[in-house]
C-alpha cells in the first residue's frame, strides 16, 4: 500500500516474512508448529543476511487468480554475528 492510504493503514500486528514457495503445497504442519509452540516475543531468530526482492503481481487468466513473481535486488550481508 502506498501513499496517503498507507499511513492510515491499520495492518495489525506486525509481522515478517520468512519464506515464499513459487509453488503449491499444504503449509498447515508448519503453521500449526509456529503458532502452537512458539511464544514471538521470547522465540530467538538469528539473521546474518536479508535478500531484497521485488515482487509483482499479475492477473493469470488461466486460473483466474493472481500469480506472484519475485525477481532478487540485492543480498544484505549483516555484521557483528556471533555464530
């Protein structure tokens, strides 16, 4: 969203992404795990690198959905890790 509307935006509880799948399979183990087991304000999470992606997306007629493409930008290598 951008723009003036995007400052008006109440979008809930922040989140990120981790991953995307450029394919279709069932997420619901994966969903059910994170929710169930994982407290987000006391889960550590180690980031040493963050990938820029555009994505677009574009009607696809032939199923008469949306399709999403990501093409890379650039790879973020962070500093100061301990690992």
């Amino acid at each position: 969203m951008r723009g003036e509307a995007a400052l008006q935006h109440q979008g809930g509880r922040g989140h990120v992404s981790f991953c995307y799948a450029d394919d279709t399979a069932s997420s619901d183990r994966l969903n059910s795990r994170l929710r169930n087991e994982i407290t987000p304000r006391r889960a550590p999470m180690h980031v040493d690198r963050v990938h820029l992606v555009s994505v677009t997306w574009t009607e696809d007629e032939a199923s008469g959905g949306w399709r999403m493409s990501m093409e890379p930008v650039a790879e973020i290598r962070l500093g100061g890790s301990t690992r």
